[in-house]
C-alpha cells in the first residue's frame, strides 16, 4: 500500500521520519488525512520536497458523505526524487557522526 494515513495528533517530525522511510522503497507515496491534519502533511510534503527528497505529483480534496455526514479528505502524492538515495546517504552519515560526538561528549563530560 502507498498510502499514509496522518492522524491529528501526529507530529511533523514523525511523519517527516515516515515519509521519508516509505519512499526509500517505493517510487511514490500518498500522504492522507482529515481536515485536522491537512496543515502537518501540506508542511511535511512542503519541507521534503524543499530538500529536495520528492516532488509534488498531485494534490486532492475530496468530500464523502457518509451516513449522512461529511467526511473531507486532503491528499498529498508525492514522487522520490532521483536525488533522493544520494541526500537519504548523505544525511545518514552526517547523522551518525553528530551522534558519535554527542556519545564523546558525554563521556568526557562524566570523568
């Protein structure tokens, strides 16, 4: 399934995490919410493809009536970049060095 459902109470730094997860195996994602949640995905999508990790594909609004309500739907598709394996690399490495010297930090902090 390419689809992610993004609840309100979801964080743009969770699913920022998960988006960016998703599309290191799959071409292409749909980032779904309600109304509620619209504002996180439209800055999640925003931000991935500012660095340059997608680009937008389309962006849809849908009202669905059910038993007698409606029920609104924002959805985000999103396409992986072709820069997206070489920035994923690159951020990993820079990730797991600022780690390591956090970790130092911490020791020499402790004697």
């Amino acid at each position: 399934n390419n689809e992610l459902y993004v609840k309100q109470d979801d964080t743009h730094k969770r699913v920022l995490y998960l988006v960016k997860e998703l599309l290191k195996d799959r071409k292409e994602i749909n980032v779904v919410s309600n109304y509620k949640a619209a504002f996180t995905i439209s800055r999640v999508c925003n931000t991935l493809v500012n660095l340059n990790y997608a680009e937008f594909a389309d962006i849809v609004t849908k009202t669905d009536v059910v038993e007698g309500r409606r029920r609104i739907k924002f959805e985000v598709k999103i396409t992986k970049s072709s820069e997206f394996d070489k920035i994923y690399a690159e951020n990993q490495e820079k990730r797991k060095q600022f780690l390591e010297q956090k970790e130092k930090t911490e020791k020499t902090t402790e004697k």
